[in-house]
C-alpha cells in the first residue's frame, strides 16, 4: 500500500513541479540514487540470504545503475544543446 501513496505523491510532486525537463530529470535522478542506496544495503555482507537472491539483487543494482547513466547522460546532453541553443540553462517544457 504504501508503495502506491509514494508513487502517487511522486507524480504530483513531478505535476506540480513546472513540468520542465529539467526538474522530471532530477527528480528521478534523486530517486535512483535513493534505490541505488537502498540495493547497497541489501547486498550489504552482514544481510543473510541465499547467494541466489544476492546475485539476483546485485544484477537488478546493475541494471538500474545502467539507467541512471542514461538518465544523466540525457541531462548532460539536454543542457549541452540548450547552452548552444541560447537557452538560460533550463530544459525546455514538456508539457
């Protein structure tokens, strides 16, 4: 249940927001981070589970880890064309 509330907390943080590419980009850029957190203390060598369910849960942080790169280099490469555009800086609005 409580996944749900934050998911719908999330969307109406990312509404109300401005809706500019810049501020969705962040956003889930400091989303992944609190995952990323959150895998590492998982595979933490103090948390007992099978080497299954580690493997597991360190190839799901692989993947994620992969997306967040992507992510950031969208942000790096919005701002780059916005720089030579003229643009002050900010991703131009989506919505």
């Amino acid at each position: 249940m409580w996944q749900y509330i934050y998911s719908a907390w999330r969307d109406l943080k990312i509404v109300f927001s401005g809706k500019t590419q810049k501020a969705i980009i962040a956003y889930i850029s400091y989303n992944e981070q609190i995952v990323h957190y959150a895998y590492e203390a998982a595979l933490n060598e103090s948390v007992t589970m099978t080497e299954d369910i580690r493997q597991l849960i360190g190839e799901q942080e692989g993947e994620l880890k992969k997306i967040n790169d992507r992510i950031e280099k969208y942000g790096k490469v919005r701002y780059s064309v916005n720089q030579m555009a003229g643009f002050n800086n900010e991703y131009q609005d989506v919505g």
